[in-house]
C-alpha cells in the first residue's frame, strides 16, 4: 500500500499540480505590471475604494472570460490551429523578455539569451520538463511572496521607482484595460495548448476533486481570479537600489528562480507543435517577440502590439495551418 500511495502522489503532482502552478506562474509575469501599474498611476485624490474597484473589475472580468472560453477552447484548437503557431506562442516569450527586463532593469545580452537562445539548447527535451518548471516556480512563489509581504511591512516599494508615477490620464486607463483583456483571453488559449497533462479519461489520478478543474471552467475560472488578486500583493524587485541590503540574496535567488523557471518552460513550449516547424521558424519569432518585450517603454506600446498580434498570428496560421507545411524559404 505504501508504495501505492507513493506514486499516487507523484502522479497527482505531475498530472495536476504541476498544470496549476505553471498557470499561475505565468499569469503572474503579466498581470502583476499591469495590476501594478494602474495603482501607481492613480490620482494622488484616489481612496482605497478605487484600489478595490481595480482588483474587483479585474478578477470579475477574469473569472467571466475564462468561464466563457474554457468549454470551447478544444473546438477552437481544432478550428484556428492558433496553438501550432510560433508567433502565438511567442506571446509568452514576449512577457517572459518584459518581466526580465523589469527584475534587471533593462535589457541585455544575457536576459535576451535567456528567453531567446538558451531554451534552443535542449536537444531533448524529457516529459517530466515542466515538472521541474514547477519546482523552480514554487521555489520562485516562495522567496516573492515572502519578500513582498516584508516589502508591505516595512512600507517599501509602493511606488516601484522603475515605473512612471504620474498620474494616469483617460486613454492610458483604456490602454491598459485593452491589455489586460487581451492577455486573459490569450492566456486560456495558450494553457489549454498543452499536453504535458494526460487526457481525463486516461489519467493516471482518479481523484474527482483534481479532474474537476480539467473537466469544468468554474474551479479553473475561480483559480485564475484568485491568481489576480494575489498579484496585488506582490512587488517586483528591480536593480534601482530602492531595496535595503539585507534583501540582496533573496533579490538574487529570485532572479536565479525567475532565469531558470522561464528558460526551461519555454523550451517545453516550443515543442508543443502539431506541424513541423523549422528551428528558423521558431527562432525568428523568439527573436522579435524577445526584442519587443525590451524595448516596449509604455504602456501605449504594449496596447499597440496586442491589437496588431492577432493578425500577425492569423497570418501564420495561414501559411502554416492551412497549407498543412512550414512557410516556404528561398535558399
């Protein structure tokens, strides 16, 4: 029985925790800015009721996107073949470069090989990959959490100093709302594309409690929503020195855990192709979607790229998807 209950539980970490913190891990890379940004821009004037007006909205809107979409995401795989494009996965590339950008304060050559080159490097990537994705990610949770609830209590870092405190205006508002709807409808699709989970009705784990969150939208739509308004909570570490010294191992472990986390997912998701793809192909679209995530400075920007991104990925799929090959090159 012993020996059982062992592998019971490494499968139900495998097949069900791991997808969960995973999900987690990178809706925090772009919900955090986004969350961030719009209280360290409010009016001076602002109450706490318009900080809990912002977390209110955002989780509601969560939760009714994912509640929405969740039961037509495989019909809508099947239908666009959105997932076997590079350029849609790219998206994630683009938040990973973005939130390096912000732990480093600034771009450079070693986080552009981090999100670009390094994932590349796995010649072979093992099934249990994203396993130990997890573990980074909640070795990363751990040390973040802890340092921001510190941050609180020591009344640190409310206003990040890498992010422009003035005031928001109206159309910045808007912006950042077109954002933030655009990567909670992509971030469904995107984790649904996955098969580093065993179907429901082949799973290992039977348990009715874990197949639930696969087989109904409302725990998963519930989850993400949560996600959100922990993410409040947290305060990213930047290199402006606004952190004591004290801080400084953990500040360096976290960026180790977020390098490693985001370097090792990414070359899971580049295997998550139905149709083959050249090594040009993904590493054209890693390169652009790597390069954007260093150089977008405001928030205007970054509402710029998600209005242009889904007809840069119709456009792949056209050439990909529907005729059934890779783009043509000419040598």
């Amino acid at each position: 029985m012993e020996t059982i209950y062992h592998a019971s539980f490494a499968q139900m970490f495998i097949e069900r925790v791991t997808p969960l913190v995973l999900d987690a891990f990178v809706m925090q890379l772009w919900v955090t800015p986004l969350v961030s940004s719009l209280m360290n821009g409010a009016p001076i004037t602002a109450s706490t009721g318009f900080i809990v007006a912002v977390v209110a909205i955002s989780a509601i809107a969560t939760f009714l996107i994912n509640i929405t979409i969740h039961p037509h995401l495989p019909r809508l795989h099947i239908i666009t073949g959105a997932c076997d494009s590079p350029l849609f996965r790219s998206v994630w590339i683009f938040s990973s470069a973005a939130a390096i950008r912000r732990y480093t304060g600034g771009g450079g050559v070693m986080s552009f090989t981090i999100v670009t080159l390094l994932p590349l490097l796995y010649v072979r990537v093992p099934c249990l990959l994203p396993v130990v994705s997890s573990i980074y990610a909640i070795l990363f949770f751990s040390l973040t959490t802890g340092r921001s609830f510190l941050m609180l209590f020591r009344q640190e870092g409310i206003r990040p100093t890498i992010d422009d405190v003035t005031p928001h205006d109206f159309f910045s508002i808007g912006f950042h709302w077109v954002v933030f709807l655009f990567s909670t409808i992509h971030h469904p699709i995107f984790m649904s594309s996955y098969t580093y989970t065993s179907p429901p009705e082949k799973a290992y784990v039977k348990n009715e409690f874990w197949m639930s969150w696969t087989l109904t939208s409302v725990p998963l739509a519930a989850f993400r929503s949560m996600v959100v308004v922990l993410c409040v909570f947290i305060r990213e570490t930047n290199s402006y020195g606004h952190l004591y010294q004290s801080h400084k191992i953990i500040e360096f472990m976290e960026t180790l855990l977020l390098y490693v986390t985001i370097s090792t997912f990414t070359a899971w998701v580049h295997c998550q192709h139905v149709h083959t793809n050249t090594l040009r192909n993904i590493l054209s679209t890693s390169v652009v979607a790597a390069a954007c995530g260093m150089i977008v400075e405001n928030i205007e920007q970054t509402a710029f790229l998600c209005l242009l991104t889904p007809a840069a990925i119709a456009l792949d799929v056209y050439y990909i998807t529907l005729k059934g090959k890779v783009k043509p090159h000419k040598e």
